[in-house]
C-alpha cells in the first residue's frame, strides 16, 4: 500500500484521482468553490491550497497524490490566505443574503460563517447588472457570481450544450451566452444542472412558489396536483432522513394539509406512457421504420434534439411526457368542474417549467399543467406553511386515479423507462425474468448502459443514457454506423429524474440511494407492470374512448 502525509497522519492512496479527495477521505472538510469530482478540475478558486513541507502553496485540487507526499491543510499561512480569497470575493458580491434564492444554501455564505469573516477591507469593483428573468426554468444574477466557471464546465461537459461561455477578459471577466443574447433565445435547454453547481445565487431555478399560494388562497380555484415519482425520494434531505426512502406519503398528507384539493401521483401518467410508447415500438418493429425509437419523457432532450439533431425528431416517441399526459387527462376529468381547475405538478426538474410552457402543450392558450414546481420550492412552502414534514402521518393519494404500477415509480431513475417497457413487450411474463432483468444492466448509475433482450426470433438492443454529452456520443456512434440499437431512453441529468436540477443537491451516492428507494417501492408494490394498473384500464375504457391520440400525443412543432 502507498501513503501520503496529511497533517502528519498517514493516508493510504487508493486510486484518488488529486490529493483533495484524499483530503476529504481522511475527514478533512477542505472548502472549494470549483471542484465537483464530475467534472474536469479548473484549479481557479485557490482554496483547497495546502502547504509542503518547503512552505510551498498548491492547490490539492490539481495535484496528482504521490507515496511520501507530506502536506498540511490548516497552517496559520493557509488560514490568511483563504481568508484574504474569501473577502476579496466577497468584496464584488452582492451582500444582501436575507432576500437571495441562494440563502441558507449558499456556499460563499456558508464558509464566511466558517471562516469568521466579519467586515471587508476591499472596495467593489463590480457593475451592477440587470438580472437575466428571460427563462421559465433559471434565473441569472451576475451580480452574485464569482466566476468559479461550474456552470459552464456543467453546460459543457455534462450536457454537451454550451449554452454559456466566459466573456471578455481580466476585470472585465464575465459569463454570458453566445451573441450575449438572453437566456431564453440561447440554446440552453433548461436543464438546470449549472444552477445545481453554482455555489452562490447567480444562477438559481425560477420560483414560482408565490403563484401556488395564491391560487390555494382563491376560492374559485380547485387546485390539483400530480407529484413526480423522483420527488418523493428526495425531499427527505431537506426535511428528514437523508435514506433515499420513499415518503410519497408524507409528501401527500403535507400537501392536504396546505390546501390542494386532488392529489395525485405522476406514476400514472408514466403507466399511461409505458402502454403507448410500447404499442409505437411494437408498431415500428413491425414495419422496421423509425428505428431506434428516442423516449420522450425528457424536456430537456426534447430541446437538445430539436436545436442539434432536427434529423432524429423522427426518431423520438410522439408520446407526451407522463407529466403531459396526466395534465391533458385531469383537465379532461374536470372539465366539467364548477370551479376554476389549475393543475400543479411537483417535478424533481427544472425543464419541466418550460415544457409545460410550450404551445403544444395548450388549448386555446390555456397549459394542460398551469405550474411546475420543483421538490426545493415544495420544500421552501412546507417550512413556510410551519407543518413539521416528518411527524406527518403518511396518507393515500385520491381516487379515481388511484396507486400506480411499480413500473411507474421506477421511471424517476435512470434505465427506470426502459425496466417498465420490457416488463411489457417480453414474451416472458414470470417472476423470475422480473428479478433476471434487474440485473441485466439497466439498473445503476452508470451514464450508458446497454442491453439486449429476446424477442420473438429477434434480439433487441436497448441503450439507456444519462448525460446529454453521452447521449451525443451515442448519436454520433449511430450515424456513423458503428452501433445500432432499437430502443434508447435519454435523460438529460446524470442518475435520471432522481439527479435533477429540482432537487436538494446531491452526489452521486446520494442520487444512488434514491434510485434504492424507488426500487424497493417497485418491490413493494403488488401490480408491478403498467398495463395491470385497473385505472389504466378503465381509463381507455372510458375518458380515453377516441382521444388517444389528442390527449396522449404530441408533435413538436420546434
Ligand atoms: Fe421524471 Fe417523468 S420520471 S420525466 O424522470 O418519464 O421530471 O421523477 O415526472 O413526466 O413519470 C421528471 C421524475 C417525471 C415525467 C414521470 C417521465
Ligand atoms: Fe446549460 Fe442546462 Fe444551464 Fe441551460 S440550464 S445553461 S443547458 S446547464
């Protein structure tokens, strides 16, 4: 074994990519602005410096661990030098914390705290810019932002869009968009992963929380709402227990308590999803056209194919997102309301605010979903409302939608989509090849998998990626031949909907406790397939009679 010298303690080195991470292995909290071990290192925020044992300063961040290394983390010349970097940027920052987005998950706010920083010595530079309200999914206040670059090494790396650059130079250093256009006419496709990286309020989600109050607060409003299957193993981390568990019952009895009148789970909009995406794959098999078919649950996909790839549009399914579908089915259901009937749903997903912005999704002008609201603005309203979230006593959702398949829960989690349309279309319909195909590589964390299943005589290769830049790998691989596949499900977040921009930040072994907990939910459930669910069934037998089509498909019109 190979060690290094932290503090005068011997660290073993296994595999750590830089000397930070064995930093923190050896339970030192060493602060940074710019270092996510996802994306490449940057080595710009200077605070991660040790010292050596000449009196030599480093960032940890970007040095490779070495047996014998002898560094130390907390000198008195450390402990100057982050101060002086803390209150030089907080110098050009705006300091009105008690009105930020950002406060109390601020990350310049929390190591002020730390760092004890109680005046700045230094005068601001910064202009005062205006704010950047163009998008319906995030908001951009340069004002806060230190140049840390996350976003844009986010929107580059990850998501393979490039939506937001550094701009000019020195003093004069900012992040922009191409043709320094606003966020709404640049390629951004909402995804929201930058605001998930930025370490102060510069780039935060849109909050629509004020809206909701008020339509709780209007007597004329019958307020439903739909709860995405992601949110539920996620909004503990914020509330409660940080176990990836599922407390869809919590989340509903909270939600009662607040004042909405039909609760509902998106579950079964996604079983409603798995029985017409199958019928279109089975369709396409059959006439060997359009081929792979694309899921389309996806907005931010959906954005990023229609600016890159308006050749693949064809490709993907013309199945609305289970979002879409159940706003489409609920205004259906109450139409005939007395009442004003505004449809909520809570997504773990920042692009979902403009997906049901888009006029596809409107009849003369009214939006199938009037709002989306992520799991942290859900978060923010039940610490509002004072109700203590985990002494709720779980409660069902209402009839006549009633509980899902556990194929529905699982769509929350990458390769989720994929189990639910196999589970559908395998010829197999036992016990055993629903515990066989949990280990056939759909499930996990990984950013592409593959899979192949029988069928019939056939053999169908399946892809599942998270990750627009890896879904852009994948593409290139099929134009230029080299892969081929019947079937890909994208999702633009790393992990699926359960790593979305929406949800209380969380790395990659947090995401992967959520996708155990909606995983055990599938266990736990007694229908497991989608086309088991009875409300699935005499939903077609009734509401659904002659509208498929209208309420359950889209074309994109770009
Ligand atoms: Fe998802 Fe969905 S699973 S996109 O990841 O398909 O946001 O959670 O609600 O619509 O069901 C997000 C999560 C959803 C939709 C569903 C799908
Ligand atoms: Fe890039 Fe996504 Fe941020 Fe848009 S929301 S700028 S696409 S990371």
């Amino acid at each position: 074994a190979e060690f290094m010298m932290i503090d005068d303690i011997p660290v073993e080195i296994q595999g750590e990519k830089n000397v930070l991470e064995l930093i923190r292995k050896a339970g030192i909290d060493l602060p940074t602005f710019c270092y996510y071990s996802e994306l490449s290192v940057y080595g710009a925020c200077r605070l991660c410096v040790v010292e050596n044992k000449w009196g030599g300063i480093e960032a940890s961040c970007s040095t490779i661990p070495k047996a014998g290394m002898e560094v130390y983390t907390n000198t008195p010349r450390l402990r100057k030098y982050r101060k002086m970097i803390l209150e030089l940027i907080l110098a050009n920052h705006c300091r009105d914390c008690t009105t930020c987005e950002k406060s109390g998950t601020c990350k310049l706010q929390e190591l002020a705290m730390r760092f004890g920083i109680k005046e700045v010595r230094f005068e601001n530079t910064k202009k005062d810019l205006p704010m950047d309200t163009s998008s319906c999914c995030i908001v951009r206040d340069e004002t806060k932002c230190i140049l840390c670059g996350d976003c844009v090494r986010m929107c580059d790396e990850v998501q393979n869009v490039g939506a937001i650059d550094f701009v000019h130079r020195g003093s004069e250093m900012r992040i922009g968009t191409a043709f320094h256009q606003c966020m709404a006419k640049s390629n951004c496709v909402g995804c929201g992963q930058c605001a998930a990286v930025c370490p102060t309020g510069a780039i935060v989600v849109k909050n629509d929380t004020a809206s909701i109050w008020k339509e709780l607060g209007d007597p004329q409003a019958k307020v439903v709402v739909q709860i995405a299957p992601a949110v539920r193993v996620a909004i503990d981390e914020a509330l409660g227990q940080k176990n990836g568990k599922n407390v869809m019952g919590k989340i509903v009895a909270v939600l009662r308590r607040m004042g909405f009148n039909e609760i509902f789970d998106t579950s079964t909009g996604a079983d409603l999803t798995v029985l017409e995406e199958t019928n279109e794959f089975l369709k396409r098999l059959e006439k060997n056209e359009r081929l792979p078919l694309f899921t389309s649950c996806c907005p931010a996909w959906i954005k990023y194919a229609e600016n890159k790839h308006p050749d693949l549009l064809q490709n993907i399914s013309t199945c609305r997102s289970p979002m879409e579908m159940f706003g489409a089915v609920l205004k259906e259901h109450y139409k005939h309301s007395n009442k004003r009937v505004v449809v909520v749903a809570i997504m773990p997903c920042t692009a979902k605010k403009a997906e049901a912005a888009r006029d596809e999704f409107k009849v003369e002008g009214t939006p199938y979903v009037d709002y989306v609201l992520t799991t942290q603005e859900l978060i923010q309203m039940v610490r509002e409302s004072g109700l203590v979230f985990d002494e709720m006593e779980p409660e069902a959702v209402d009839m006549p939608f009633g509980a899902p398949s556990g194929a529905g829960v699982i769509f929350g989690v990458t390769g989720g989509v994929t189990e639910a349309v196999i589970r559908r279309v395998a010829d197999d319909k036992s016990i055993n090849m629903l515990r066989t195909l949990a280990f056939k590589g759909v499930r996990g964390m990984e950013g592409v998998k593959e899979t192949s299943i029988p069928f019939g005589e056939q053999t169908l290769h399946i892809a599942v990626v998270s990750g627009l830049a890896n879904a852009e790998v994948l593409i290139q691989q099929i134009k230029s031949g080299e892969k081929h596949y019947d079937l890909i499900e994208v999702m633009a977040c790393p992990g699926g909907c359960i790593g979305g921009a929406g949800q209380p930040f969380a790395d990659r072994e947090q995401k992967a406790k959520r996708g155990q907990g909606l995983y055990e939910t599938d266990r736990m459930s007694s229908i497991k397939r989608a086309e088991e669910n009875p409300v699935i069934l005499s939903l077609y037998q009734g509401l659904l009679k002659g509208k498929v089509h209208e309420l359950l498909h889209v074309e994109y019109k770009g």
